[in-house]
C-alpha cells in the first residue's frame, strides 16, 4: 500500500512500481511481493489482476512483467545470483494474465486495445472505464503500447529463462511475433491505413470508434501518445548464438509475413554493435515524439515530462456530442474536472512512474542507436545529446524536485516558509503522488513513498546487467 494514512490500500501498477524501489533495500521482500499478487488471493483464476480491492473489474497497466525483471535483475545485480525460480514461478502467471488481457480487452479482436482507464485516472475527455456517451469503443494508444511492452518483457524473460532451458526459446518466438501483431495494427486499426499514429500532427492518439463505424482520433497531446516511446527492446549480437531456436524461427516469420516486418526497425538493419532494435517507432516517429517530449512550451518542465503538453494552456482540446462539449485543457495543479472522481490530476503534473519509463526508454534507445545519434533537447535550443544524455538530463530534472537547489529551496515543499526555512522541516522531504507541472510543488497525497520513490533509483549509478541497464547496489 503506498501509506497507512492517506491510502491504506494497494493499486496493483503502483505495487510494481513499489517493488523495483524496494529492491534497493531489500530484493527478497520486493520478489515475495510480486509474487503474491500472482497468488490465488489476488488473481483471478482467468488470470485478470485487480486494479484495487474496491473494484476488480478495473485495470491498471500490465507493468507487473517489467516490474519482475528488474526486480530479477537488481537482486542479481547485488546477490551475484539469478534467481531463476523467483524468475519461472511469476512468469508462468503473466502469462495468464496476458491472455487475459488478449481476450478480454482487444473488443474487436484486432490487437487493439482498451483497458479502460488504466491508471492514467481523469486524462482523457471521457471516463475511460465508464461506457462511452457515444457508444462504441475506444482504441487506446496507451492501451495497446502497455501490451506492446508487455509482449517484450515476456520475450526477454523467456529468453533469459531460455538459458538453462532451451524449451522457453518457443514462448520467447510466441511473444516476438504478439509484439509484431500489435506494432502492425497500431498502424492499420480499420484495415484502411488509418492508426493510432496521426501523420499529421506526427503523434500517438485514442481513437473513437463509433457505433456507425466513423473512427475519430481524440487528438489531446497527453502521456497517452508518448507511452508507445515504452515498448522497445534491444537484443545483443550473440542472440544467434545463444538462442538459434529463436533466430531461425524469428527470421522465418519476419521473412513470411514482410507486413509485420515492415512496421518496426528492421531485423536485417543491425545498429551499434549488431545489435537488433525492436520498436513500435522507427527512428522517424522516434524523433517527432522527442521532438514534442522535449519541447518546453510542451512537455518539458524543469522537473520532468508533464502529463499533458503545455500547449492545451492556450487551445484547449474539444469535443461536442450531443448537446455536450467535453474537454481537457492544461492543469498543472490540482484538478479542476470531476472527471474520474476528481481526487487525482493527470491533465498537467509530473508523474514519476511514467516519467522513470521513458528515462529507461531513452537509454535503451541508446544502447542501439550509438553516439551518432543526437537530437536537439530541449527542442528550439540548437544544443543536441545523445540519447543517453537525454535519459540523464531528464533524471537531473526529476531529483531536482527534492535536491536543495543554489537557491538554497526544493521545489517539492513548494512556497510554504515553514518547509523551506525551519531546520525542523525542510531536510525532511515528504514523497508526493505527483507534481506541480511549473514549480515542481507537491501535490496529492503527501506520502507516496513507493513510486515516488523512483527518485532513490534514478539518483544511484547505473551498470549494465543481462542486457540492460539496473541501478547498481547501494553502499553498505
């Protein structure tokens, strides 16, 4: 649970989250605790888990596979030892899980996805969980990223599994070409051409089916388009060799089927190292989503990635139906809509579950694309990094919201002199659920320990383990 005071009950997305922060201290615990959620106690026998005990029917993003892995990673990375028991056993539950998320939320059976609201709370226009006032469905760019992301993560367990155990070398190609199924239809929901991605404004948004069978992109630039940057896998030049099984049955299918080929980084087009990039955006769409990422008038802020661009400040986005007008505009504080209860605000502040999502992002982009490659950040400036750079520039950001800054403030305790000043209060610093999208201040619940507490993470070194990269085992 993230506290016994403000929120004495567990989110299944925040627990995950919660988990990779606690490995830091104690990766036992942080294993048992993802495992449980696996339990019969909490999953459904058809494989659903519950968002929260009040309503199971809801859902949170399928984060918990990511969250497994690098659990498994960071205790490797500090025991010396894998644990591939710990590894097999959560395995073999998502994989349930992620058939359930494969039958019971793709309606059309198109691999499209709409989980609902899935934690992103009152960030759209409509209540993403509640049935539409226009009917129909709505295709989620968020939705359909998370099981993108979800495919890779199962992939590279089953690959590191596959080690000891050439068997999961078949599972790791079943969740390869899941991966490539849901890359495709990203680009082709209608079978028409159209997608999730709008050329136009070269940005990810929901799509509104309607009863009629009209498809409206709901073109509010939020953390909904930016999400897809999540789903991205870079697989090292020994794969051949240390899984051929996989090599040969993934250059059968990328050969055969040259439709799903074509819509990710291609396999035949090795980066820095030989290494393979597997991407829901090739390095064109890669750019033009950074491009708005890392614009300050969007969203950019001194403290992080806003949830919702800066630029629905001054055009706010619109929506008429029916004798209604439904809308979202820039929030950078509490939020003013009752949308989704109103107890939380997605619509401006920095949250630090996503924001530490794409800081990963980047940095695996990285490790395919090289020193060569730099974009301009912040956009406008004419000062361009490397990919890797920007994953650290953006972690500098983010801990500047609890860093004392040459002002002598942290910008988390906000304007509040008895924080600021009084040597009772202002070393203590309080884990917020979310953040001023301007000044960085706190918002929401003031104990937030657990995701929040992704700072404590992105403030220790890096080093590469399995693949990737984990923060390296804390001193003493």
């Amino acid at each position: 649970m993230p506290d016994k005071w403000e929120y004495p009950w567990y989110a299944a997305w925040d627990l995950a989250f919660h988990c990779v922060t606690f490995a830091l201290i104690d990766p036992a615990f942080a294993k048992g605790q993802l495992i449980l959620l696996t339990r019969e106690w909490y999953m459904h026998p058809n494989g659903q888990l519950p968002a929260y005990e009040w309503a199971f029917g809801d859902v949170n993003p399928p984060v918990h596979a990511w969250a497994a892995l690098r659990v498994y990673r960071m205790d490797q990375a500090m025991t010396g030892k894998p644990d591939r028991a710990f590894l097999e056993r959560v395995f073999h539950k998502l994989m349930l899980n992620f058939t359930w998320w494969v039958n019971r939320k793709d309606a059309g059976d198109r691999n499209v996805f709409q989980g609902g609201f899935l934690g992103l709370d009152n960030i759209g226009i409509f209540d993403r969980s509640a049935k539409l006032p226009t009917g129909g469905t709505l295709d989620q760019a968020d939705g359909t990223a998370w099981m993108a992301m979800y495919s890779l993560n199962l992939m590279r367990i089953a690959l590191e599994l596959a080690i000891e155990d050439p068997v999961y070398e078949d599972i790791a190609t079943k969740f390869f070409e899941h991966f490539l199924t849901i890359a495709e239809a990203m680009t082709h929901v209608g079978g028409d051409g159209s997608g999730l991605w709008d050329e136009t404004d070269e940005f990810y948004y929901d799509v509104l089916s309607l009863p009629d069978g009209r498809q409206v992109p709901l073109r509010v630039r939020s953390l909904v388009g930016l999400i897809p940057l999540c789903a991205v896998e870079v697989l090292d030049e020994d794969l051949a060799k240390r899984f051929p099984d996989f090599t040969r049955r993934a250059r059968w299918l990328l050969t055969h089927r040259p439709d799903l080929a074509a819509q990710v980084s291609r396999w035949e087009e090795p980066g820095r190292g030989n290494r393979v990039l597997l991407s829901l955006l090739r390095r064109h769409r890669m750019k033009a989503l950074l491009r708005r990422m890392l614009d300050e008038t969007e969203f950019l802020s001194p403290h992080g990635i806003r949830s919702v661009s800066k630029a629905h400040a001054a055009a706010p986005f619109r929506f008429p139906w029916d004798g209604q007008t439904f809308a979202v505009d820039y929030e950078p504080a509490e939020s003013t809509t009752a949308v989704f209860g109103g107890n939380s605000n997605w619509r401006g502040p920095i949250w630090l579950p996503i924001n530490y999502l794409l800081v990963e992002a980047l940095t695996e982009f990285g490790r395919f694309y090289g020193s060569d490659f730099t974009i301009e950040c912040p956009a406008g400036s004419g000062h361009y990094l490397t990919l890797p750079q920007i994953a650290d520039e953006l972690s500098a950001r983010l801990t500047r919201l609890v860093l004392r800054g040459p002002d002598g403030r942290r910008p988390v305790l906000g304007d509040t002199p008895l924080f600021q000043d009084d040597p009772h209060f202002r070393d203590h610093v309080p884990f917020h659920e979310y953040f001023h999208g301007d000044t960085g201040a706190g918002l929401g619940a003031a104990h937030q320990t657990g995701w929040t507490g992704l700072l404590a993470l992105l403030l220790q070194p890096r080093r590469d383990v399995g693949g990737g990269q984990v923060p390296a085992a804390p001193e003493g």
